[in-house]
C-alpha cells in the first residue's frame, strides 16, 4: 500500500496539534484562553476610556483579537468545545462585525488536524496492526479536519476511492466537560441572560454530541436516509463500508462536488432549484420521515454539476422527531398560513413555546417572530430571499428580546434544533440570493 501525504513540513501539517484528550489538560486550556480574553477585555476597555468613551461589554469582548484567541484555542481543543463554538458563529451572522463574523466562520470548516503520530495510534487501535492491507492507497494528510473528527482520502482499488473519517481521541469523553467548561466561560463575559436557564438544554445537548461522536449510529442514520430518498434522484447520499466502519471511524465513497454555499455566482435558475430542493427535503424531514439532519453547516452539502444532484454528506446530528412534534407544526403553520394571520395556542402548548407562566407579551412576541417566520409560505409565487430582510430582521429581534426580563421559556431541544435548520436554511437561501416558491412546497402538508 501507498501512503501518501506523509511530509510533516507540508503547510497543512505546518499547524498540526496533539489533541488533548485528558479533561484537566483540556480544562487547563480553556482557562488559560479565558485569563487572555479577560486581559484583551480590560485593554480594549481602557483604550475606550481613554478616548472618552464609555466602554461596552460585547464591544470590548466581540474584538477581532479575542475572537482570533478563542477560535485559535476551540481549533486546537476540537471536540465539543469547538462544537459549541461552531454554534455560536452559525448564529453570529450580521450582528457582529464583518472582521469578526470571518474569523469565527474559522470554525466552522477549520480545526487543526491530528500529528501523523497521533492518527497512526487512532487507526492501529480501531483497524489492527494489518490495517494497511486493506488500502491500496492511504493518504495521511487530511482533506478536511472539523469539530469531533478529521476526513482522510484513500483508495480501496483503483476505482473505488472512499472518504474516511476519523474522530479525534478522547472526543466521547470530553463532551460532558467541554460543554461545562464552554458555558462557564459564557456566563463569565455575561453574554448569557441571568434569566436564562439552560440546564435542560445543556443536558440534551451533551445526549446530542455523544450521538454525534457514534459513527455506529451515524451510519444507521446514512441507512435510513439512503432508504427514504431512494425514489429522489435530485440527491446522493455516500454508499457505506461497514467492514471499515467502527464506533470512532466512519468509511463511506468519495464523492466531488462544490460547497453549496460557493454557488452564489451560478445561473439563477440553478439556484432557485438547488434551494427548492433543500426546502422540500426540509419538509420531508418534519412532515414524513421522522428525522431531521439538524446541522445546517453549509459544508455537509456539496453540488456535483456532472451529475446535477444535490450531495448529502453527514448524517451525524440525525435526530428522531416525535410525530405529535410533527402534527404540532403542521397545526401551527396551516393556522398562520389562514387570514387573517392567528396563532395556534394549543399547538404552541404541545411544541413547549407556551405553558402556564406564559405572558400576553410573550405571546405576543412569539405571534410577531412567527409572522416573521411565516412570509415566504404566505407569499403567492417565488419568495425573493435576495431582498428580504427577513434573517436579520429574525436575529435582530432575538438579540433584543433575549435580555429582556420576562422573555425566555426555553422550549424542548427538538424545537430549537428544528428552528436552527430553518434558520439555516433561510439563510443559504439569502446567500444563494434564491427565489423560491415556498407556500407550493408547503402546499402537500397543509391542514
């Protein structure tokens, strides 16, 4: 067999950083980086000071300074640490300085990948010392290195080149910690409302990582996916090696293809269809199958032009969704879709957005970001997501709403993870600057 990528002065390798897998080695570093953002903070803060004005927090936090500390730091953790991070920037988005909002885009395609040392002791305990028989070639030098694992390019034969992923060591037991440590962090800059309460959102999230960081289950997941869109040929999901497949490495067929959100510059047309098709996907997902992919990280989809199909990639943020969620949003939806414009209290209820200790104002806040939401299903004919304003006008008004005293009712995981993916999506199709018939595409599940 050939390896292939093996020179460690190679400028990928130039960055490559041993994962550290013991928890006070991984804790010792994030307190570390918080010590360097508070002492960015403070200087920030006296250089306002001294020009006269008066400092504040997220000004004297959101530096680009800061921001390149913490994505530098989460890059070199990896794990959930740097899982938590890629959230945050998703949600970033306008609000944040153009500088900054690059920076943390870092994450969310960049960690640095594992020493060949390193990834040698990955692949002998998972494969056994024979593993290189199976290989007719095996480059040692990522493709792609991200949160929880690195992806290698390798050649079963000839013909068949496979996609390998590998996750990084001591990943699975990190998650608790890192999440911990991450939220610490948080409440130490005060970006967290006090009102806040996020300990059942953070247990679920831990359940959620710990499946992500399951390549077993992720390729169930690859399964049903490849089952329910057997009769779609608009997209192409990776055929799985089970033979190479372990809790902690994930081998399935290579495939090409740009990333989705590079496509801006493509005819209209290919556009308004590519996000026609995320946008039905979207629906199957909630009304038919059950599942949702709910990581919105436009990497995990690719656009190959030979073929013309839409790529789907990775399948480890898979959640199952309870069908009375499903009737609850086709309850919600149909009723803001009548005129005039009314919410459904009941279905509200039973999605855990309303419950006893409800206000009228948050009632009426949620009656407002839901109008919000509803518009491109409202309007008859091809939603032009290039003009509208609608995702910032969504952040924005989350922004406020957030630090106001009576305004969070965290609803369950499920519905956050949900409202992520929408989010997601109407933003790829502001990127895209797509035009989409939306109310058409909801027509099949409409009440």
């Amino acid at each position: 067999m050939l390896l292939v990528g093996s020179n460690i002065n190679s400028p990928k390798h130039s960055k490559a950083s041993k994962v550290p897998s013991g928890r006070l080695a991984r804790l010792g570093r994030l307190g570390s980086l918080a010590s360097r953002v508070a002492g960015g903070m403070i200087a920030e803060g006296a250089v306002q000071l001294a020009a006269g004005k008066r400092p504040k927090l997220n000004e004297v936090l959101l530096t680009p300074n800061n921001v390149k500390r913490v994505a530098d730091q989460l890059a070199k953790l990896r794990g959930a640490a740097m899982k938590v991070g890629q959230l945050m920037s998703m949600d970033a988005g306008e609000m944040l300085p153009k500088e900054v909002s690059e920076l943390l885009a870092r994450l969310r395609a960049d960690a640095d990948p594992m020493p060949i040392g390193q990834l040698s002791q990955v692949l002998l305990k998972e494969w056994g010392e024979d593993w290189q028989q199976q290989f007719q070639q095996f480059s040692l030098q990522p493709i792609a290195a991200a949160s929880i694992g690195q992806v290698h390019s390798a050649y079963l034969s000839q013909q068949q080149r496979v996609a390998i992923k590998i996750q990084y060591p001591g990943v699975k037991d990190s998650i608790d910690s890192d999440v911990d440590n991450v939220v610490s962090l948080l409440n130490l800059s005060g970006l967290l409302p006090k009102q806040f309460d996020y300990q059942q959102i953070l247990q679920d999230a831990k359940l959620q990582l710990h499946q992500e960081a399951d390549y077993l289950q992720e390729s169930e997941y690859l399964r049903q996916y490849q089952q329910k869109l057997a009769t779609h040929p608009e997209f192409e999901l990776p055929q799985l090696f089970d033979h190479l497949t372990t809790s902690n490495i994930l081998t399935m067929s290579h495939h090409d293809g740009e990333v989705i959100d590079q496509l801006s510059e493509e005819p209209q047309a290919l556009r308004d269809k590519i996000m026609h098709n995320l946008f039905k996907l979207l629906m199957m997902e909630l009304f038919e199958f059950g599942l949702m992919q709910t990581d919105p990280n436009f990497a995990n989809y690719l656009y190959s032009k030979q073929s013309q199909k839409i790529i789907l990639l990775d399948f480890g943020a898979t959640r199952q969704l309870p069908s009375a969620l499903s009737a609850g949003y086709r309850h919600l939806l149909s009723k803001a879709l009548n005129q005039p414009f009314s919410l459904d209290l009941a279905a509200l209820t039973d999605l855990g957005f309303v419950n006893d200790d409800s206000t009228e104002r948050q009632i009426a806040t949620l009656k407002l970001m839901l109008s919000m939401v509803i518009k491109p299903l409202q309007f008859d004919g091809d939603y032009d997501f290039a003009q509208s304003p609608l995702a910032k006008q969504l952040r924005e008004t989350g922004m406020t709403l957030s630090y106001e005293h009576d305004y969070w009712n965290t609803p369950p995981i499920d519905v956050l993870l949900i409202h992520r993916k929408i989010g997601g999506m109407y933003l790829l199709a502001s990127r895209l600057k797509a035009k989409v018939n939306l109310k058409q595409v909801f027509e099949p599940y409409r009440l």
